[in-house]
C-alpha cells in the first residue's frame, strides 16, 4: 500500500532570514526552483523523509510554512490570496494527502488541525512530533492528532501519561552529505568544538551553560559556534507583559481570547516568565555566530572531537539531533551520560559519556593526548550510525508506523 504524504515543518527564524540575506535572488525563482535550492542547504531534516519515503513507493511532499518568499511564490502560482500560515492551509487542500505529518506540531494543532481535517477529507492521518519543551497546554492541543512522533522514552512517557498515542523514532543523519561535506570545506582543524544554543529556563540549556564554562575555565581549546539568546530590556518587558497578561486570561477563562491575540498567542503557552541567560560574559566572548545546515556539518567534520549536552528538556534520555550529526560526520563524539545512550551508541567505544563538569574535562584531555584511541572511537562512531541511524533507516521505520496506523 502506498500513500500520499505531506510533511509541514517552520525552519529556525535565524536560519531563514540567514538563508534569504545570503542568497537574495532565490526569492525571485519559481517556487519549485526556490525548495530545490532551500533543501540543499540541508537545514534540519531538510527533505531527507520524502526523498526516501518517495523511494519506498510513496508520493511525498515538503511545506516550510515560514519560508515567506517560498510559500508566496506557490501562491502566486496556484491563484491563491492566502497569506502567511494561510497558504499552508490551501497547499493542504491542493495536494490532497493521504497521511500528514507536523513536524512543527507547536504551531499547527488543536482546532486548526481539527478544521483541515474538515476542508480536506482526504487525510486518513494527522500526526505531529514532539522533542521540545512542552507544557500541559501544549499536550491538549496534541490531542487532536491521530498520534505523536517524539524522539525519546522521556516524550513517549509523558505524552502516554496525557492520554496521547505515541511512537518512538529517534533523530538521524543523512548519509547522502558526506561527499557535500567535503566539497570546498574551508572550515579550520580545531581540537573541540561546541554548536548549538544557549536558551534559559527549567527547561532549557542551563546545565550545558555551566558545563561549558566550566571547559572554559579548564583552558581547553574550545571553538563554540553559538545562539545565545539576548532580548533587548524593552523586548524583554514586551514579552513578560505579555506573559503575564496570557496567565490573568487563563485565569479568567479567557483562553480563547488569548489564543486569537498576536501579541498574546505565543505567551499563552509559555510556562514561566520569559528571561535572558546569566552567567553568558565567558561564553560570548569567544563565541562565534551560529552556523546551520550544510556549513554546521562542515565545521563538525574539522572538529577532533564534538561536544553534546542535553537540554533539560530531554530528561534522563539521550535525544537530540546532535548525537546523530557529530558522529555522522567523524567525528569523536563527548556527550552527557543519559540512560538509554548505550542502546545508540556503545559508550567509549562509539561515544564517550560524562557525568558531570570535572569527568568531562578529565575525558576531554585524556582524548586529545591519545589521537589514535580517539580517532578508533569516531571512526566506530560513525560506522554504527551509517549501520542503524540514516534518515533511510527512519524513512522506513516511519513507513511502517504509518502502513500500521492506515490498516488499523
């Protein structure tokens, strides 16, 4: 059996006025030309899912639903005078899929999803992926999907526990950009590096903050390739205003009023008042911008090792993407202890694992001073991933939960 299959996803807002800045022309190109040259960049999952799920039989489809020039273009071309988030809903109803996949699942849920579920009788299935921070709030709305993808047992438990259906599928790498890498890498050799971010709150990056000043202060020769979150005081007082407006609402049962708000919609689901990092002076002055997409791949691949922390987010599970694209890449991969990690990777042989701040750097020093023993565990590294963790792999594992789901 085979399916018609929509994939709708927002890019990362930095990364896309990036993009745009950097190749001012591609906004004039017709829309399939635009998406062509969007998805070589490689950003996130990219079209890696429809590629090889269109290479099982199926016909798949990618929407970047803040991809403004992008999603203009395709309403240029099909008559449509939808704007903004609208455009997905008539690219929906024009592609007529069978089976729907939100991987933004925390801007496209609840009734928006129940009222394309009614224009468009086509969808037999609808559902979203979570790996992000979420709150109570954010679990209602998920309800309205047919089930959810997250990346760990941490989401599939507390997702379960919410009443919601759930199936597990870990992160990736995209075998097929190993030679792409390669191609002009002017990226430095350096010892250790560190890309991601560093956003505050519970569930946030505070932990890693701590870790990383902490290498810092060891001396190590860390390169950092960071987002560190700034907002400005007047920005800063915007969105806690805000925020405590979207609780007062709450409060009055208000929600509906809130959620059909702008300048109240995003703050409605926050669970705590919105704040700057602390303690960021050491970090920032040796952080470099972010990188993204095919560039981030590149600078990974020039790094003798590769550091990885968890947001506390994750909780006691290894989750995120970065396991995946640093020993993809080649490189020796350090990353926090988490529990389940020595079912994806064999610790010390394929990854090395640390439990706090000084093991880290003890782990660190002991991989640089040993290059040949270093070298054995990337090499290891990347050789389990291109054994169990490609998108193929996922594509078809993702096939199978669908071909489950539309038989049921």
């Amino acid at each position: 059996m085979n399916y018609r299959f929509v994939k709708v996803t927002s890019f990362y807002r930095d990364f896309i006025k990036r993009y745009y800045n950097l190749n001012p022309g591609v906004g004039k190109l017709n829309y399939d030309d635009q998406m062509a040259h969007l998805m070589s960049k490689a950003y996130s999952w990219a079209d890696f899912y429809s590629k090889h799920l269109r290479e099982l039989g199926n016909e798949a489809y990618e929407i970047v639903a803040n991809a403004t020039p992008l999603q203009n273009a395709w309403a240029k071309e099909h008559g449509s005078n939808a704007t903004g988030l609208h455009i997905v809903f008539d690219q929906i109803k024009y592609l007529k899929p069978d089976v729907i996949m939100f991987q933004d699942s925390y801007n496209f849920n609840g009734e928006w999803v129940k009222e394309l579920r009614k224009s468009v009788p086509s969808i037999k299935l609808a559902f979203g992926f979570g790996c992000s921070p979420f709150n109570n709030l954010h679990l209602e709305q998920f309800k309205t999907f047919d089930f959810m993808i997250v990346c760990s047992p941490r989401f599939s438990i507390e997702f379960q526990k919410s009443g919601l259906r759930v199936h597990t599928l870990l992160h990736a790498f995209e075998d097929s950009l190993l030679d792409k890498i390669k191609m002009d890498n002017s990226y430095p050799e350096v010892d250790f590096s560190f890309l991601g971010s560093f956003i505050p709150g519970t569930e946030g990056h505070t932990l890693r903050q701590q870790v990383v000043n902490q290498l810092i202060k060891s001396k190590i020769n860390l390169d950092i390739y960071a987002h560190i979150l700034k907002i400005s005081p007047l920005d800063l007082f915007f969105r806690r205003s805000a925020f405590i407006s979207a609780q007062l609402m709450k409060g009055l049962k208000l929600d509906s009023l809130a959620k059909s708000l702008p300048g109240i919609k995003k703050a409605y689901f926050l669970s705590e008042l919105p704040q700057n990092p602390k303690n960021i002076s050491a970090i920032s002055r040796i952080a470099k911008p972010p990188v993204y997409g095919l560039d981030m791949f590149k600078a990974i691949s020039r790094s003798k090792i590769g550091f990885n922390m968890h947001g506390q987010a994750a909780g006691d599970y290894a989750a995120n993407v970065r396991l995946f694209e640093i020993t993809g890449v080649g490189s020796c991969m350090v990353t926090d202890w988490k529990k389940n990690l020595n079912e994806i990777f064999e610790i010390d042989k394929e990854a090395v694992a640390f439990s706090n701040g000084d093991e880290c750097i003890e782990k660190i020093k002991w991989l640089l001073d040993h290059p040949k023993e270093r070298e054995e565990i990337a090499k290891a590294g990347q050789k389990r991933v291109l054994k169990d963790h490609t998108f193929k792999i996922r594509a078809s594992q993702l096939n199978e939960i669908i071909l489950k789901e539309l038989t049921k």
